[in-house]
C-alpha cells in the first residue's frame, strides 16, 4: 500500500451499509425461522428483546460492526490493487475463507453449534464480505 492512501469514508459507510442491510434482509426474510431454532430461540424472546431496546442496541451494534470491517477492507482493497469485480470476488472469497470461515468454524468445534447454524451464519458473512469488497472496489 502507498504510504498516501487515503480510505475513502463515504464508500466504507455505503458498503457497511449494504452489508448490514444484507444482513437485516439475511436473519428475517431469507433464515429467521432456520436461525432462531439452531440458537435456541423464539419469536416471543426477539420481541421481548425489542421490547426492552435490545434490538435497537443490535443493529446499531452491527451497522457499527460492518463499517469497521469495511474500514479495515479499505486497506486491503487498496494494498492488494483491487480494482474491479472479478478480482474483488475472489479476492473477498480468500478473505472470507482465511479469516471469517476460519474464525465461526470454532462454535462448531468448540460450543458444539450445528453445521446448520455454522452455514446459515458464514454464508451471510460470504455474502457481506463479498458486497463490501466489491463496493470498495469500485467507488476510488
């Protein structure tokens, strides 16, 4: 990485954003159900959580979470040259596999989570990962 690089903030809150947005869409739409029985919960503890402003302390916990991770990506992206979507995919992919995979591979070896849960989570960090990478790639 050139010593002047400079992340561009606007592109590292739009990419948090849609990561984030990704995984609003992830844990309701796409695999609430799925999600909720591997962790043991029900739709009544999610509504006593909101109920008592959990869910609001969450999201903006998570929006908070993906704009970090993009932030940390920008230096990457930048170090490493990535300049379009065929190289942000596989490149996000890598990292993905390295570090996220690697890391939530653990509740299933160590706090004997399912397999199911492992993938309902990694894919959506996939997703994300990839989503951010390629925003960052493109928005210089």
């Amino acid at each position: 990485m050139t010593p002047d690089f400079a992340p561009n903030y606007v592109a590292i809150v739009v990419a948090g954003l849609a990561a984030w947005a990704l995984g609003a869409i992830w844990y309701s739409a796409l695999f609430q159900k799925p999600w909720l029985k591997e962790m043991g919960f029900t739709q009544e503890m999610l509504a006593a959580g909101a109920a008592k402003g959990g869910m609001k302390k969450t999201m903006i916990g998570g929006a908070l979470s993906a704009m970090v991770t993009a932030w940390v990506m920008s230096y990457d992206v930048a170090a490493w040259k990535v300049d379009t979507v065929a190289f942000a995919i596989p490149f996000a992919f890598c990292i993905w596999l390295g570090y996220v995979a690697m890391v939530q591979l653990d509740s299933v070896l160590y706090e004997r989570r399912s397999w199911k849960l492992f993938f309902i989570n990694t894919s959506y960090r996939l997703c994300a990962v990839m989503i951010t990478a390629v925003v960052l790639a493109l928005w210089k």
